[in-house]
C-alpha cells in the first residue's frame, strides 16, 4: 500500500507562513505522510506576472521546510521546459509513485477557478482535492462549487478548516522593494536570505505564473 502524499503546489515567490500553516493543517487533518511542495516553473496563466527565478524560490522553500521531516521539495515543475500544467504534474507523479494516493492542496480561490484550468478532468478524477475554507464569508460559496465539481466530474473534494492568515507573498515583495521589514512573516531564514540578497528590490524579469 502505498503513501498518503500531499502535493502543495504555487509559484512561492516568496513562500510565508501562510503556505507553511496550509500544508501543516492538511497534513494533520488528512494524516498525510509527506506534504511535496512543488514551485512552478514556467505556468501560463498568469503571465504578466513577473517572478524571481526558480532556482531561488525553490532555495527558499528548502530553507523553509528543511526542519520538517514531512515536508518535502520537489523541482519537477522548475525542471520541465514549456508551460507548467498541474494535470502534467499529477500524471508525473502517479507514474513515478503508482501505489500512492495523491492530496492536491489549493485555497479556496483555486478551487472557484479549476475548471479554467487546463485538462480539470484529470485533475479532478485523480487525486482527492482538498480545499482551505479560512472563514471569510466564502464557504457557501465554497460548498456549492465543491458540490458543482463532484457531481459533473465525480471527483473527491475534501474541504479543510483553516484559520485565516493575512499574509500574502505580494505584500512580502512590496516591503521587500521598500526596504521594509519581513520579519515574522515568514521563515527567518527565508527573511535573512531575501535581505542578504536584496531580493525583490528591483524589477525581475523571470519565470511566469500559473497554474
């Protein structure tokens, strides 16, 4: 029998507190195994996005997940050329693990938009999708389109209780280019590597975004 593996998928740019506590409450709440966090490469939905290099925003996530044992990196998105597409990541992993079973972690916006992503029915049919409800006034929202998606695709869609963090990774990049402070936000690690390097102090003109 195979592992209970969670897949926490973003462009991480940069990863916080809130992606960490995400992967942490599912863990938990699902008695996953292994949480694999997989930064994108090159995603085509969001392309006016700029993003840092991928190399460095999976360098943070290493440093930001290098005390959990249960949490794990993944490069196969960083590695792929072309558009990263989820439904080519999941049918990468189910081909290299077979026997496992696979928990797609996403926030609840990401489940509102999975149908305009690209091939959803395969997403949808093989693997167990677990959206955060963070209590902001969405869950019936939520539920409806969980019930929406599992009646038209048959899929297993799992909705996690999470508590709402207000921290997001764009108003990290905007104190960062300010030369403001990041601290507690997310790791320390993560936050001396940024200010070592003067991260996000200027225009990047890297990777895209998507999903």
């Amino acid at each position: 029998m195979g592992k209970k593996t969670g897949i926490m998928g973003g462009t991480f740019n940069p990863v916080h507190y809130g992606h960490l506590l995400l992967a942490e409450a599912a863990r938990e709440y699902f008695r996953l195994d292994t949480v694999i966090f997989m930064p994108s490469g090159n995603p085509y939905m969001k392309k006016d996005i700029s993003v840092l290099d991928g190399n460095i925003r999976a360098h943070m996530l290493r440093l930001a997940i290098k005390d959990n044992h249960r949490f794990s990196l993944s490069r196969m998105e960083i590695d792929r050329s072309g558009p990263t597409y989820t439904w080519e990541t999941l049918a990468g992993l189910k081909k290299e693990n077979p026997e496992d079973e696979f928990y797609f972690l996403m926030g609840a916006d990401s489940l509102l938009m999975l149908e305009n992503w690209k091939n959803p029915e395969y997403i949808l049919q093989n693997c167990i999708i677990v959206a955060a409800v963070r209590g902001t006034g969405t869950e019936d929202r939520i539920k409806n389109i969980a019930q929406h998606l599992s009646g038209k695709y048959q899929a297993d869609i799992r909705l996690l209780p999470s508590r709402y963090i207000d921290i997001s990774s764009s108003e990290i990049r905007s104190r960062a280019k300010d030369g403001k402070s990041v601290r507690y936000m997310l790791p320390a690690q993560v936050a001396k590597y940024i200010e070592e390097k003067k991260l996000y102090r200027q225009v990047t003109t890297g990777e895209k975004h998507g999903n």
